[in-house]
C-alpha cells in the first residue's frame, strides 16, 4: 500500500519538510514571548506599547514576505518540474528586489511613526514608546527580508533542515541580548523597549550572514546555479510579483487589521491592551504547529502542480489537516488547562492572570477552525490562485473588522467576546475555502 502513496504526501515527508519549519517557528515565538515576558516586568505600558509598534513593524515584514511567498511558489513549480537551472535567478531576483523594498520601508517605518500614529494612539506614554522602538527597529527590516529571501529557496525545494538550525542559534542569540539590553545586566545600558528592538537587529544580522555562508557553501549550488549573479531583471521581477502581488497585498491587509483590532482593544483600557498582547504571544506560540504545516502544504501542493500531480493534492491536504487538529490537541493545554502555570511566565499579578484566562479559552477553540482554514488557504496560493487567495482575504477581513467593530467599539463588549472575532474570520475563511475546491478549475493552473 505504500508503493501507492507519491512520496511527497507520505507522513514521513511531510515530517521531513514540516519539523524544521516548525522548529524555525518555536524559535522566532520562543523570542516573542521573551521579549513579551522581559517588558512585562518593564511595565504594563511598555508591554503595550512594544508589541502595538511590532505589529506595525510586521506590516512591512509581511510585504516582503508576501514577495518571498509569490518567489516561494514559483521555485517549488521549478523544483517539481525538475528545472532546476532558473531557480538560483529567481533566488537573485527575489534578493534585488528585497533590497530596495528594505530601504524604502525603514522610511516609511520612520515617517510612519512620527506623522501617522499620533492620529490613532490615543496614550502619549504609549505613542513615545511605540515610536523609540520603531525608531531603532526600522533598520532591522534589511536583514529580515533578505532571510526571508533565503528562506524561500529552503522551503521551495524543500530543503527546510538548515532552517531548524539557524533560526533557534537566531532565537538565543536575541533572548542572551534582550535580557542584557532590556535590563542593562553585565555593563550594558539599561534600554528597555529600545534594547529589545536592537536585539532583534543584531539576531536577525546574524542570521543572515549564516544563511548567506551555509548556501554559498552548498556542494549542488550549480544545481541550481546559485551565486551567478545576473543583473536585476525588471521582467523577471514582474513576474514574480504577478504571483507575488496578490500575496504581498493580502498580507499588508491582514496585519493592518491586527493593529485596527489592537488600537479598538486600546480604547478599552491599558490592562485590556496588555492582556491582549499577552494571548497573542500565546496563541501565535501555540498555532506555531499549523503554520509550519500550513507553510508545508504551499510548497508541496507547488511541487506535486510542478510535476503534474494535482491529482494528489486532496490525499495530501486530508493527511496535513489531521496533522494539524492532532497538533492543536497537544497545544490546547497551554492555553486552557496549564493556564495558570504559563501565565506566570508574563506576569506575577494574579488578578490579572484571572483577566487573561477568558480569552484564552475563545482562542483556543478558534484553533481549530483556525488550522483547517490555514490549510486549505495555503494550498489555494500554492496551486498559484493568489488572486482568488486575496479575493477570500478580502472577504474575510471585511467580515471580521465589521463584526470586531462593532462588538469592540459599538458595544463595548468585553474581552473575550471581541476575541471571538477570532471564528468569524476563520470561519468565512474556510467556507469559502471550500466553495474554492468544489466549484473551481484550478488543476491546470499555470505559473
């Protein structure tokens, strides 16, 4: 019965491909959640205040690596095509691009913070925070999107082990620097907010210049023909953005809306704000699992499409989604029922922690929906639909910011029950999700 089973949807595979990923990905949450721990013992305002400005950091963040997702997909449609020789241009194409886009959005970053969140930060304690943190932290922005640039020949052609392996050096590096920066420990300056936005420059700096090394010391790199520079190509970067652009948008769309949602939770207090950051940097570690299935579906479903095997998508994402539900079934105690255990990591006050645990356990039922609607999603941009994928974003988005409106800002709901917000746009996201794969022709599309 094995003979049967193409080897790239086999449990052993999708493992293969998906630990890394996930790895990578307990590492970078492991550092946020650190950085959420260090500046909850600064205080409630600097806790609020840095993860508002990291959300409008990962805006940006967000742009480049839709870019990298659209650049992504192409390499694994190469790679299942066996055309290997176009995938190092891609790879350089994709770098050239994310060079200028880096620097014009540290100004944007910059500018941002000074002329455009004062109109929507009603706290001026929280404004001068969130601003001394974008200020120093807008640079880091180079070195994240060129490993994001790394990142998408790994996962394009499934190569993802050095990935298990850089990125947690990365996420000690910063937590070693954030405790000496934040606190001013062993002779350091004692920096706060800012400390922990230098931290995560010089880890991320890190990281790239091992990337960089590791690949150039790849011994098939003229496999792919890595490192043959060529100069930038305006065609070939228009044409990745025709795959890329949909992407690039949907994710601007989709953080913009975090930050909506987070600046509605600020109008109901500072604590609220506070306990909202803390179930985010929960429920981002917790969801850690499906997004690196989720990452696993995209590059496989491009890779199986690249070899002409759409046949075997269904099989593959009925195998990831239950990978997915049983992940979230390990996680879920995290949430609910260590609940008071873990949150003594953020915080000693236990009123506070009392406040927290409601919207823990909306969270953690959205998990679920949350899962098999990343799933089936990330497939629809891997088959290269990233117009439809946008048209579902869109959609979705509208729906939940309408309803997170009015239950925030109109009732005046309480916490948890805006954090419900959470089923209504997975939900809308997976029905249509659905619909996608039952009345659309997307097995013949073309990259």
């Amino acid at each position: 019965m094995t003979d049967s089973i193409h080897p790239l949807i086999r449990f052993r595979h999708i493992f293969k491909v998906a630990v890394p990923i996930i790895v990578s990905g307990l590492s970078v949450n492991i550092v946020n959640i650190t950085d959420t721990i260090f500046l909850s013992n600064v205080g409630e305002l600097a806790l609020g205040a840095a993860g508002n400005a990291g959300i409008l950091y990962y805006i940006f963040v967000l742009l480049g690596s839709g870019f990298t997702a659209g650049a992504q997909i192409i390499i694994g449609r190469r790679n299942g095509e066996k055309d290997f020789q176009k995938i190092g241009s891609l790879l350089a194409q994709t770098i050239y691009f994310l060079l200028l886009a880096a620097v014009l959005f540290v100004f944007l970053i910059q500018w941002s913070s000074t002329q455009y969140l004062p109109l929507i930060v009603a706290s001026e304690e929280i404004l001068a925070l969130i601003q001394e943190y974008l200020q120093m932290r807008s640079w880091g922005i180079i070195f994240s999107l060129m490993n994001l640039a790394f990142i998408s020949f790994y996962v394009g052609t499934t190569r993802t082990r050095i990935l298990g392996i850089i990125t947690p050096a990365m996420a000690s590096l910063n937590i070693l620097l954030d405790y000496l920066l934040i606190f001013g420990v062993g002779g350091m300056p004692q920096m706060g907010v800012e400390g922990a936005a230098l931290a995560s420059n010089i880890s991320e700096a890190f990281g790239l210049l091992a990337l960089a090394i590791y690949t150039y010391r790849l011994k098939d790199k003229a496999k792919y023909r890595l490192f043959e520079w060529e100069g930038m190509n305006v065609e070939k970067i228009g044409w990745i953005l025709v795959t890329a652009g949909p992407i690039m948008v949907q994710n601007f769309i989709t953080l913009s809306s975090w930050f909506v949602f987070f600046s509605i939770i600020e109008n109901l207090g500072e604590r609220a704000l506070a306990i909202s950051h803390i179930v985010r940097s929960m429920y981002m570690f917790v969801m850690i699992p499906v997004f690196g299935f989720g990452d696993t579906t995209n590059t496989l479903v491009s890779n199986l499409m690249g070899e002409g095997r759409s046949d075997r998508i269904y099989a593959l994402l009925k195998r990831i989604s239950l990978l997915g539900v049983v992940a979230n079934l390990l996680m879920l105690p995290f949430l609910i029922g260590l609940a008071d255990y873990t949150l003594l990591a953020y915080t000693r006050d236990l009123e506070l922690i009392e406040a927290t645990k409601p919207s823990l356990q909306v969270v953690g039922g959205a998990m679920f929906v949350f899962s098999l609607a990343i799933i089936l999603y990330r497939a629809i941009t891997g088959i290269g639909r990233t117009k439809e994928a946008l048209v579902i974003e869109i959609i979705s988005i509208a729906i939940y910011m309408a309803y997170t409106f009015y239950v925030g800002a109109v009732l005046q709901a309480s916490l948890p029950i805006v954090w419900t917000a959470e089923f209504v746009y997975f939900g809308v996201m997976l029905i249509i999700a659905l619909f996608f794969f039952r009345f659309v022709d997307w097995r013949n599309t073309k990259v």
